[in-house]
C-alpha cells in the first residue's frame, strides 16, 4: 500500500522518478503525462467519430483543464496551489510546480511535434509492423511542402486529412484525433493498443509503482476520494486499465530497485520537518524584478539589424601571454563564421525590439540579454554536417565555463543566470532533453530568421516579451 500523507515520500517519489527517466531515455516523459491524465479521464473524452452528445466538444483548451486538475496539488508542505508534472524536476530531482493558469505544457504535449495529437489519427497504421518499422516520418496523409527536409520539419507540412499543419513526430503514437487548430480545436480519443503505450513507456523498463502512485496522489483530494492509501489494484480501477497492460506498464515488484528505495523510505518516520512549516519548493517562474546595479563586462549593442564586432572587453593583458588562452581565442575566431554570425544577429535582434539590453563579448561568450529579473547566457553553434555529439560537449562546457567565470559579476550583483544554447536547426535525437534536463534552454531559428525552440524555451521568452514563431496547430 502506499500512504498518500506523507510530503517526505513525496519527495523521495520524484528523486526516484528523476532516477528513472535519466535510466530510460526510451521514455516519452510530456506525452506519458498527458497519456496518464487521459486515461484517467477518459469517460470525459469523445471517442473518434463519436458526435451527437454531450461529450463530443471536449476543446485542446478543456483536455489542458483536465491534466491540471490530474496534476494538482494542495498540502501544508507545497508552496500554495499549483500543478506538478510528473516528470518535471530539477538536476537534482526536486520536483517543481508550474502555474495553475500555464497550460503550455499540455498544449504542446497534447498537439505539435512534441505531442500525442494528430488529425488522421488512425489506429490501423499503430497495429502495423511494417508501418511501425518504416520512417514514420512518412505519414500517408502528409503532404509535403516539397522545400523542406523532413528532418527538419517545424510544422510548415500538411495533413492531407483536413488540410492543416501536420504534428507528426517519429516515436511518438498519436493517441489523439485533433480537428481544428487553435486551443479551442476538438479532443477525440482513438483506441489506444499496447503497442502505442510502449512507444511511451518501454516494455523493458515499466514504471516503478510506488514512486508513480506517490507522486500522482500525493496532494490530490480529488484522486484520493477520501482515502489515506492507494494500492496497485485500486490504482488499476482508477485508471481504467486492463490486468495485462497494467503489469506491462507498472512494475509492483518490492525488488525492483527503485521500488525497493522507495518502499525502505516508507519504513521510517518522516525526516523533514512538520507539515505546518513551509517547503523549500518553489515555483517555476521567473524571480521577481528587483533593481539591481548593473555589472560592466562585454560590448552593448545597439542597434538591432548591426552585426557581431566582439570587441575586447577589458581582460588584464597579462593574461593575453597565456598560451591556452590565446588558442581559446584563436578556436572562437575560427568557430565565428559568417552564418555563425547571421544565426547570432537574427537571434539577438528580436531581444532588441523588445527592448532587452544586449552585450557580446570577443573572449568569451557570444550573447547576453538583461532583464530585470535575470540574465540570459546563451552560446550560438551550427549544427551542420558536424558531430552533433561533439557540439553538445563543446556547448555545454562553454555555458558552464562562461556562468562561472565571465558572468561572475553579474551573480554577484544578484541577477539569477539563465543558459541557452542556440542552433541553426532543431538538435535530434534526445540532445534537446539532455540540455533540458540541465537546466539549459534550446533554442533555432526558423527560415525565416524567427526564433523557434523547446516548449519551455518560448514560454520564457513569452514572459520577456521577446517575439517567437507561433506554432501553427495551435495559432487561431
């Protein structure tokens, strides 16, 4: 049984799931929680072709209201109300809450390229082996725009079902019918087959029952129904799903490791401190603004159509002698490219029109935007025909490098640092999630010189006022 009261479970529960994800790669942590709340909800939900009643009219904007209500949370311990994802943790599996009036998350996870939404959503093309083994890029109700490469779609296909942009993502099922666009478009829910939820969850690696059920319950009143423990079979009945497929997609085994952590946990009392203290958890939003003095340090720039200059920013000159510093700066010359530049100059331009302060440094890193609440580092690299591999190493070390040492002023002076890293195209494979999961925002810029990116990545810029590309399944 796992007890639902205990905020140190809770806590464990999501180091665990953090533990899990980072062992399974192969899992689909946005779609499996829309899947989950779905499942869970799923008399509320219109069957596809279903029309005529009551249930028939379930907007993407209603399904959002659904997986909030599926991930809220409300407890003495928790820093007010607020919705918690099940796989939305820090580096160091903290859970952390989202705002209750944020539903971005499951917008994007419900339809786009990054969603479980599609508008053919057709149940004979997911019992298929050949369909299932092919490039599943090539939907035969895609129509292409024949300009651009399927690798690097960002939504400009069409469904040749209804006509509107095509979400299709290879490995993601398409569990939902979308008719329309826009947040108001109409939810249908299709027949999902085992098949389908192992493209979410991996047969070879189930979900640990007792951290999942703590987490998901845990806070929930509307899920508990007045009960104070959960156990797998009543988890089963609330979820609707089949014996078979329950033991396919939960491990309830005490040996599993994860499981075996959590339930060693449940043994002893609580550690952490009374209920009625507040929690150290906070919510994923940006700090408030606070007038703080700002630092010197790298070149401002202007003028929002001028180029990259990377004029010196003041290094002692006695470090110039450095023999590894002045390689460093030889490898950022070379890396500096004139598309380096274009990609560099297109990105910044649209913090400018939005009024951010923007300085570039010619040592070290390539961009950094003021506001007042934060500042954001970001590095610009090309994909290309490189080693993607190597490029995210390089990344990912400069960004660390640069926080610490370049931007040490500004962390002084009290101003949180965001990372990013910017690219000429969409990173592939699990590259976007790995910097995700590090804390770092993933950035391109489209074909037309806009900047496109992560869920999470545009959410921030929305929030500072920077223009973005809107997605167009779900523009109005």
């Amino acid at each position: 049984m796992v007890h639902l009261q205990r905020y140190d479970l809770f806590i464990e529960a999501s180091r665990l799931l953090h533990r899990y994800l980072a062992q399974t790669p192969e899992c689909k942590p946005r779609a499996l929680e829309v899947a989950l709340a779905v499942q869970y909800f799923q008399a509320d939900i219109p069957q596809v072709g279903e029309i005529g009643n009551e249930r028939s009219h379930l907007s993407l904007e209603d399904l959002a209201l659904l997986c909030s209500k599926f991930y809220k949370k409300e407890h003495p311990s928790l820093p007010g109300e607020a919705i918690w994802p099940l796989f939305n943790q820090d580096s160091h599996g903290m859970p952390r809450a989202l705002s209750m009036e944020d539903h971005t998350r499951w917008h994007k996870a419900s339809n786009g390229q990054q969603g479980i939404g599609c508008h053919a959503q057709a149940l004979n093309f997911w019992k298929s082996i050949e369909f299932l083994e092919s490039d599943r890029d090539l939907c035969p109700f895609r129509v292409y725009d024949s300009a651009t490469p399927l690798m690097i779609d960002q939504g400009r296909q069409k469904c040749g079902f209804d006509g509107n942009p095509c979400g299709w993502q290879p490995g993601l099922p398409k569990l939902l019918q979308i008719l329309g666009l826009g947040i108001h478009a109409e939810v249908h829910r299709g027949d999902w087959s085992p098949k389908m939820w192992h493209y979410l969850v991996p047969a070879y690696k189930p979900l640990p029952f007792y951290p999942v059920a703590q987490f998901v319950y845990f806070g929930n009143q509307s899920l508990q129904k007045g009960r104070s423990a959960i156990s797998p079979e009543e988890m089963r009945e609330d979820f609707h799903f089949s014996e078979a497929l329950w033991l396919e997609l939960f491990d309830i085994d005490p040996e599993n490791l994860l499981n075996q952590i959590w339930l060693r946990e449940a043994q002893y009392p609580s550690q952490l401190a009374d209920p009625g203290h507040p929690s150290p958890l906070t919510f994923m939003q940006r700090p408030r603004k606070i007038d703080r003095p700002r630092p010197h340090g790298g070149r401002l720039v202007l003028d929002p159509e001028e180029s990259p200059q990377y004029q010196r920013s003041g290094i002692p000159a006695a470090l110039t002698r450095d023999p590894l510093l002045a390689e460093r700066r030889r490898r950022r010359q070379l890396e500096r490219t004139a598309e380096h530049d274009q990609i560099l100059k297109n990105f910044r331009r649209w913090f400018r029109l939005a009024g951010k302060e923007v300085r570039e440094d010619a040592d070290t890193f390539d961009f950094l935007a003021v506001d007042e609440s934060l500042v954001l580092l970001a590095e610009v690299k090309l994909l290309g025909q490189q080693d993607m591999a190597e490029v995210i190493q390089e990344t990912l070390g400069q960004l660390l490098y640069y926080e610490r040492f370049a931007l040490a002023p500004w962390k002084e002076a009290g101003y949180p640092v965001y990372k990013a890293a910017v690219f000429d195209r969409p990173p592939l494979g699990d590259y976007a999630a790995f910097l995700a999961d590090l804390d770092i925002y993933v950035f391109w810029l489209d074909s037309e010189g806009r900047i496109d990116g992560t869920p999470e990545g545009l959410n921030l810029l929305g929030d500072l006022g920077v223009k973005v590309r809107t997605d167009p399944e779900l523009a109005c």
